[in-house]
C-alpha cells in the first residue's frame, strides 16, 4: 500500500516559503535563540523557587540592575522609561568609543 503524499507537500509549500523568508532575514534563529531563553528562563525559575523566595528575589533584581545599566549605557531603553533613565544617567560613567589604531 503507498500513500501519495504530493497533497501534503504541496499544503506545506506556503509553510516552507515562510521559514525560508524568516531564515534569510535571521528571524529565525531570534526565534529559535528566544525560545530557548524562555525554557531556560522556566527552568531556572523553576531551581530558585525550590531553594528560596528571597533568593529567587535577588536574582531577579540583580536582573533588572543589569538591564537598567544596560539601558543607561546604550540608551536603548523602552520610550516611556527615558525620564527614568535620564534621571539615573548622570550618575554612572559615560562610555565613549576609543578611536581605533591603524597600523602604520
């Protein structure tokens, strides 16, 4: 008995075109990468709510310490956190490229 698997292939053809499109334009491996910080994200999670409440707060605001720092330096913040992040700027260092050293 064989199964003609030709109305399969040719429904997931638009399904193939996508993946082809979202690859190319590196969409895909954002997705594939987003979606593995989320299971390790839970399962973390998961490890620090069975140790301790405080310590899953911690780890939390060490976080959160870090993404606002991020956002100080790079200014990349979300447009409703900038007075926010204007305000706390003045108070950590200005990071400013070094000009790059050609070879003479």
């Amino acid at each position: 008995m064989e199964i003609d698997l030709e109305p399969l292939w040719k429904a997931l053809a638009p399904l193939g075109r996508v993946i082809r499109d979202l690859y190319r334009e590196h969409n895909l491996l954002t997705f594939v990468c987003g979606f593995f910080v989320l299971v390790m994200t839970i399962n973390f999670y998961r490890f620090l709510r069975g140790i301790s409440p405080a310590l899953v707060g911690l780890v939390l605001l060490m976080m959160l310490g870090i993404l606002i720092l991020h956002w100080t330096v790079t200014r990349s913040e979300p447009s409703f956190l900038s007075p926010f992040i204007d305000f706390l700027a003045p108070f950590f260092p200005t990071v400013t490229p070094s000009p790059k050293q050609f070879p003479a």
